[in-house]
C-alpha cells in the first residue's frame, strides 16, 4: 500500500487553526501528520460537522471559526492535483464534499425563512421594491413633471 503524498511545508495548517480543528475533532496530539492529505480531510470532516452543529444552534461565532478553519484547511490542501490522490484520499474527498453540500443546504433554508419572515413583518411588496426612488429618469426617458 502506498503512503499517501506529503503535503509541502508552507502548506502547514497555522497552530491556532490545527488546535481549533483538533478540538472540534477530539483529535489527540499524537494524531497523524497534518501535512497529509488524509489528516488535512480528516480535520476538514470534523470541522464540517461542527459547523453542522452551529447551524443548528444558530451560533454566529462557531460558523465565524467553521469558515476561517475551513479557508485554511482549502489553502493546505490547493497543492495537490487529482492524480497525487489515492482512493482513501478520493473518499474524504467525496465525504467532506457531501458534508458542504449538506451544511450549504441547510445555511439556505435558514435564509430562506428569515427572508419569509421579513416578508411577512412588511409585506412582500416592500422588500420586493426599490428602498430609494431613483434620482434621476432611466436614460431615454422623459423627466417626471416635464
């Protein structure tokens, strides 16, 4: 079996971003390097899940923390191309794309209720509308009053 492709030094994870990651995962210290690519899938699955987890308790700061993780997380992980990647590394792949997929969905649905509520406190037309009239005509068109 082959070892999996070693992720470049600059690629390291800041130790911030490794500590909240490793949290979120109650992963311990001794787990495996996090240059790897499977490591770095690992940790982006489990922040995935905590940021599941913020969705659902509609927690602002944890989603802030998903976000940043998950930005670095994408950073260590731009080096690789899909030839580097064996079929472990293709299913934490697929599996923290499905996740994303699953948060994305449901980030959604929750803006699509504040909007359906907002809607409702002041009525559709409202939002639906310009907030400003327009200061001056659309070009070609004659000037209000004239």
């Amino acid at each position: 079996m082959s070892r999996a492709p070693v992720m470049p030094d600059h690629a390291t994870p800041d130790p911030a971003m490794k500590a909240a990651a490793m949290k979120a995962a109650a992963i311990t210290p001794d787990a495996p390097d996090p240059r790897e690519p499977a490591a770095i899938l690992r940790l982006m699955i489990a922040v995935l899940e905590s940021e599941r987890q913020a969705l659902a308790a509609l927690d602002a700061e944890g989603l802030a923390e998903a976000a940043r993780i998950k930005e670095t997380l994408c950073g260590a992980l731009a080096p690789l191309t899909s030839d580097a990647l064996d079929a472990e590394i293709r299913g934490l792949a697929e599996t923290a794309r499905r996740l994303n997929e699953i948060n994305r969905r449901v980030r959604n649905l929750l803006a699509a209720n504040v909007a359906a509520r907002l809607a409702a406190l002041g009525g559709e037309e409202r939002l639906a509308g310009p907030t400003y009239a327009a200061a001056m005509p659309a070009p070609g068109r004659p000037q209000p009053g004239r």
